[in-house]
C-alpha cells in the first residue's frame, strides 16, 4: 500500500470515530473512570476513623462526586463552548482536590501507599482525559 493509501486510510478511520454519537454524558470514559473512583474512594472511606467522618472523610467523598457531577453539567450545557470549557475545568479541580485529601489520608495512614499511587495514578488520567475533551470541545459542543 502506497503512503498516501495508508494516510488515506487512517483518515477515513479518525472519521469512522468521530461519527460516533454520543447520547449521554454516560457515554463517556471519564465519566465511567472518575464514577468509578469516587465508588472506590466510598468504599475506602469507609475505614476511616470515626473523628474524621465530618472532615475527611466527608471532604474526600465530596469532591470525588463532584468530578462527575462537573462532568454531567458540562454535557448538558455544550451548547456553550466557554460554559462546556469552565465547566470541565471546574472538575479537574475536584480531581485536583481529591488527590490533596488522598495526600491527607496517606500521610494520617488511613490508606496505605499502594491504594495512594492507585488513586492518584487514575486521577493524572481523568486530567489528561479532561484536558483532551477541553482541547476538542468543539467536537463536543452542538
């Protein structure tokens, strides 16, 4: 196959991908990583002392939520490509305080350091994941 075959041929590919439709914020992989995390992070907590249930625990829950929930109101307000873009900045910085109430509960040994390199290394994906979606979002916005 000649290269301008090849390129071609990934082209029409990008395409091919591109055309799919997404319905719901649910279609999307970050929104099923950083649900999914907040789940995880929920069953940890849980372990938590007692003294923390109001304060770390609670704060850690939060703003673990909140990546979603950020998520699922940038889906519904596309239709503005500066609201959409604020909107996902205001979940990568639920992640980004997430990862800080991780650094709490490691350095309180409330998780150990392998659950802490599990969780943050999932955090630096929805991030990129993020970013991503922020330097397409016309792909996204209607």
């Amino acid at each position: 196959m000649r290269r301008d075959e090849r390129r071609r041929t990934k082209d029409e590919g990008r395409k091919a991908k591109m055309t799919i439709r997404l319905k719901s914020v649910r279609d999307l992989e970050v929104y099923h990583l950083s649900f999914d995390t907040a789940m995880e992070i929920f069953e940890i907590t849980k372990s938590f002392p007692k003294e923390e249930k109001y304060s770390l625990t609670d704060q850690v829950r939060r703003s673990s939520r909140s990546v979603c929930t950020n998520l699922a109101e940038a889906w519904r307000k596309r239709r503005y490509k500066a609201v959409f873009i604020n909107k996902l900045s205001d979940a990568a910085q639920e992640a980004a305080e997430t990862q800080t109430w991780l650094e709490f509960a490691i350095k309180c040994n409330y998780i150990d350091e392998e659950i802490f390199e599990k969780l943050d290394e999932k955090y630096e994906h929805i991030f990129a994941m993020l970013i991503t979606m922020e330097r397409k979002a016309d792909t996204f916005c209607k």
